[in-house]
C-alpha cells in the first residue's frame, strides 16, 4: 500500500465520520474489536515505516506478521 492511498483511506474515513456526526448517526465500520486493534496497529506501523524514507527487511517481515495475525484471527476466531 503506497502512502497515496494510505492517505485517501484515511480522508475517505475521517469525511464519513465528520457527515454522521453532523447528521447525528452512529458510525460503524464492520469490525470485530480484534480487527479494528489490528487496523489500527497496521496504519501505526505503516507511519513508521514510510516516515522513515527507507525500509528494510525487518519491517516488511513485521507487516506479515501483522498480516498473518489478521488472516488467523479472522479464520479461527
């Protein structure tokens, strides 16, 4: 995932959150809690990873890990 488009998931969130806030409405994304610590660990990393300029072996093996973490809790909850 390149930064662009890290960016527009981020503005395309947060522009949704603002319109159910001024509608009054509850905004759900569809995540178990699990999920949504993993997303938030996933954008975490990613910042630290791209903000950095370079990136090494050991942060692409962290994003599988974050990844494999993701595809185990969502197939054996």
């Amino acid at each position: 995932m390149t930064v662009i488009e890290c960016s527009l998931i981020v503005s395309i969130m947060l522009s949704e959150g603002a319109q159910a806030q001024a509608l009054g409405l509850d905004l759900e994304l569809g995540l178990s809690m699990r999920s949504t610590v993993i997303l938030a660990l996933t954008l975490l990393v990613t910042t630290l990873t791209l903000g950095g300029g370079r990136v090494t072996i050991v942060q692409g093996v962290i994003h599988l890990v974050i990844f494999a973490t993701f595809l185990f809790t969502t197939i054996v909850p």
